[in-house]
C-alpha cells in the first residue's frame, strides 16, 4: 500500500513552454501532498504544500506564479511549471501524506520523480 | 535558520560489513526523525523512523539511534549489501507540522 506515482517520469521542453506533472496517491487518499525540487548532488527542498481544495501554500522564494499548483482531488496533485527556462531544469518529486494516519506518525510517501530538462 | 545535516558527504563500504551513517540536526523542537534511502533517478524510500521519545529503534538490518542530548542520530546498516548503495537522508519535523526538513545527504557506496 501507500503507493504514489508521478506522471510522466521525464519531459524534456523547450525554453518559454510549460509542463504539466501530475501526483496522484493510488492507494489512499490524501487532503495533503508535498512538491520538492532537487538538483544534482543536493538534498530535496520543499516547494509548497499542496491542500486538497485550497490554495497551495508555498516556501520562501518560491514564485507561486511560476510553479502553479491545483490539488482538485484527494488524490491528484499537480505542478505545472510556466514559461520554464533552463534553470528550471531539476528532478520534481511530490509527496503525499495518508488521510488515515493524521494525527498519527507523520510519515510521507513519495513518489518517483520526474526529471525535467528545459532546453 | 534551523537545519537538519549529516557529517559525511560520502561513505564507502565493503560488503558484509556494517556501516554507520549520521546525522546532527539543530531544531531541538524536533520530536520525530527519518531515515530515508534514495538510489539514482527515484524518489526517497523510507527506511525507519523514531520519535524523540526513545533512543533506539531496530529495524530489518537497520537500527536507528537517536540522542537528544548532543542532537544527533545516526543509522546503522547491518551485513551491508550491494543493494544498499545509494545516498541516505535524514529527516526531521515536529509531531503536528507537516513539513519535514531534510538534511544533505550522505552517498554509500558498497564495494563488492
């Protein structure tokens, strides 16, 4: 159980595009799922907290205008990445937390990745 | 600001043996702690977890030990196999908050 899957795995787009990548939570629900960008060699860092039928909650530094967040279902999450460039590129892992364990061990199920490179 | 951070940046190990990974965090307001295994391309794979109210908690070849007094924990992984390679994150948040903070990593490499 507790599997989260990411759609697609890898997009590679052309500077000044966006890219649309989902989260879902195949197996339970979540009202809470996490966006977290990593670059190579470097830790994850949180990018914004995404609750099921409200507005995305996002981390210091982070353009809310740039990295757009609609969380429509308790199990569907998704990034979408507007007029990226190069420096965009990175691996953008999300996270879910289960419905059933809140209030309960605050563990966090991550899903897989997607590799993006914007050319 | 408050940070969570691992000693080693890398750690390489022959296999059979057991290896050590650490961690020092410095949010004395953290009460709980992950483990958390990365390999290349994939996302975080949670290993083992400890609340701040025990000090040592044993998994499948994997124990955790957590000590409050000098902020740190470190995660021990027995019989270490090629498997095993990959780089190893801590984590930590308060019971309640939901953001974990992680720390930078520690990459292990097994040697056949």
């Amino acid at each position: 159980g507790a599997v989260v899957s990411q759609h697609p795995s890898r997009v590679i787009c052309k500077s000044g595009t966006s890219v649309k990548i989902e989260c879902r939570s195949l197996d339970f629900q979540a009202t809470t799922m996490f966006w977290y960008r990593q670059f190579p060699k470097q830790s994850l860092m949180l990018m914004a907290t995404s609750n099921e039928g409200s507005k995305a909650t996002y981390e210091q530094g982070v353009e809310k205008d740039k990295f757009l967040i609609n969380h429509a279902s308790l199990t569907l999450s998704t990034l979408t990445v507007t007029s990226a460039h190069p420096e965009d590129s990175s691996f953008y892992i999300c996270s879910a937390r289960d419905l059933e364990r809140q209030g309960a061990a605050d563990t966090q199920y991550f899903g897989p990745g997607t590799r993006l490179t914007v050319l | 600001g408050e940070s969570v951070g691992l000693h080693l940046p890398t750690l390489s190990v022959q296999e059979g043996d057991n290896s050590i990974i650490n961690c020092a965090y410095s949010n004395s307001a953290s009460d709980y702690f992950i483990w958390y295994k990365q390999e290349s391309g994939k996302g975080p794979q949670f290993i083992i977890d400890i609340r701040s109210n025990m000090d040592k908690r044993q998994g499948q070849r994997v124990t955790v030990l957590l000590n409050k007094t000098v902020k740190h924990l470190s995660l021990q992984i027995a019989a270490t196999q090629p498997g095993d390679s990959a780089v190893y994150f801590c984590a930590e948040n308060n019971f309640g908050n939901e953001k974990l903070t992680f720390g930078t990593g520690t990459r292990l490499t097994i040697i056949p």
